[in-house]
C-alpha cells in the first residue's frame, strides 16, 4: 500500500477510435472498458458511422478524466479533423491523442474491408494541417505476457526499425528481470515513445524501476499500468473467437494448461473460420467426461 504509483491502472484508460481490424487489436490486448452505464472507450467505425457520432466520442474521451491517451487512425482523425486540429490547438496534453496509419494489411481475424470510413487518410490538400502527434515519429511502447503483446501488435502499434529496435517486449517464464529493465529504460528514454503500456505483473517485477521513474517527474512517455484479462479479478469469461485463438495458440493453450478455471476461455465461432471444437479446452474437459460428445458433433474423437 505504501508504494506509489505513477497512474492507477484501474483508473487511467486508452481511448480509441478506429476500424474493426485496429480496435479489435486493442480489445484483444484487455483495454476495453465499458462502465455500469454502458459508457465504452472506444468506437468501432464502419461506413455507417456518422461523422456526429465520431465527433461526440471524440469530446467525451477528450474530457473524461480518466483517459490518458487517444489512439485514432488517421482516416478517421482526417473525418473530424476540425474537432483533432481543435483539441490540439486548445495546449491540453491529457489525454495525449496518437493519430495511427490503418493496417497496412489484413491479419486472421480480419473482416472485408470497411470502406474509406476509417481508411488511409487522403492526400488532396491535407498536407498542410498541424497535427498534435505524428503518427509517423511518436509510438507506443508495449511490455507484457503473449495475449497482451499480440492483441496490440495486431491493433498495427508494433514496430520494428532498420536496427531490429522494437517497441514492444513479450514476456514469459523464459525472460529475465534484467532484460525487462532494460527495455523499459530504452522505451522511456526514446524521443518516439508517447506512453508505454505495461501489465501490472510485468510492472511488479521491475517495480524499482518503474517506481523511479514515477519519482522523476517525467510524464512522457506516459507510463500505464493495467491488468492482462487472464489475471483480472472481475473477468469470469473470455470470449474469444477461435480465428482469433489460433493466432495466439501457444498462450491459449498455455494458460488451458496452468489449470486455472477463473475466467474461463471459451472459444465461440466467427464468420470467416468454422469451429473446431477438438481445439477448444472446454470442449475437450466436456468431451473428457461425457466421451459421446464428439459423437454429438459428427466428429470423431481426438486422438
């Protein structure tokens, strides 16, 4: 209790604003947030989206107060550009806003394309506006287990440049504590970095650290701390959709194996990949039980 902590990981939240691919990314990382009165912090833009409904997700993110950065791809930032430039040219700098190119490519749990709603911005006299933040030079630095890592990584955060430097840490029981320091310092100590996202276990671990510099004083890069979903207490169930399983298998089936049953990992079917039921561990606990099961699904049984 006598530890101090830069910024509550329960309190400071990301805001995002984007296509289905980027803000499925973030949700997949374990940011999503929705409150007792359905208030969520992000929005899923498609082509019915109206430019209103940006615009007011857009203020009431700006102004909660427990937001710390907005992440919004560029297409959608040039859609309510008026209201981006506008923020920015009002000197807040909390929440911080990042603006994002869109995917430049379609991952497993991709849908069709979404049209130009939250597309690649157009280059017809758009060159010469202000942004707060490039998107091109400022990052955000991601340190945590698999599910987290790769949630953002999926969401098009990751980077990696012409040295191999990247902006992100994946953690495991393989990782030393020295090597997570380390790449927490370069991550602070970058001119790219807005805010580094790291999860609370990964932050115990180097809690020094992190605490020093909390105690600097420095506020950029913003340092957030939050829950992965597999160690929340108020999760009971991940719904996951199994296009989505596969793509981080080894940490699905990795924490299937830990034993633990709180929250529960079912895997659900999706549009784009049928359901194989012989790849989902709550399925193989039934089928383990109740044999006929696999019967029941007109498959035969795992081998």
């Amino acid at each position: 209790m006598g530890k101090m902590k830069f910024m509550s990981q329960v309190d400071m939240k990301i805001g995002v604003i984007g296509d289905e691919d980027t803000v499925t990314g973030v949700l997949l990382a374990g940011i999503g947030a929705v409150d007792g009165q359905g208030k969520k912090n992000f929005l899923i833009v498609d082509t019915k989206t109206h430019q209103r409904e940006m615009e007011e997700v857009f203020n009431d993110l700006t102004n909660r107060k427990d937001i710390a950065m907005v992440l919004i791809t560029q297409g959608c930032a040039e859609t309510i550009r008026m209201a981006v430039d506008g923020y920015a040219a009002s000197g807040k700098v909390v929440p911080t806003i990042l603006e994002r190119l869109k995917l430049p490519f379609k991952v497993q749990i991709a849908r069709p394309s979404l049209g130009s709603a939250c597309g690649a911005a157009s280059t017809t006299g758009k060159m010469g506006k202000i942004k707060f933040m490039s998107q091109v030079d400022m990052k955000i630095g991601v340190i945590g287990d698999e599910d987290t890592v790769t949630g953002m990584l999926l969401a098009g955060i990751g980077s990696v440049d012409g040295q191999g430097k990247k902006n992100f840490l994946i953690v495991d029981t393989k990782t030393h504590q020295r090597e997570m320091e380390e790449v927490f310092h370069d991550l602070t100590n970058r001119k790219d970095i807005a805010m580094i996202l790291i999860t609370q276990g990964c932050a115990e671990t180097i809690r020094m650290a992190v605490d020093g510099y909390a105690a600097s004083g420095k506020v950029v890069p913003t340092i957030l701390e939050f829950h992965d979903l597999t160690n929340r207490k108020d999760i009971a169930m991940i719904l996951i959709t199994q296009g989505c399983a596969e793509t981080i298998r080894m940490a699905v089936d990795g924490y299937a194996a830990s034993g633990k049953v709180v929250p529960t990992i079912l895997e659900i079917p999706s549009k784009e990949q049928p359901y194989d039921p012989r790849k989902d561990a709550v399925f193989q606990r039934v089928a383990f039980f109740y044999p006929q099961a696999y019967a029941m699904m007109g498959m035969e049984e795992k081998a």
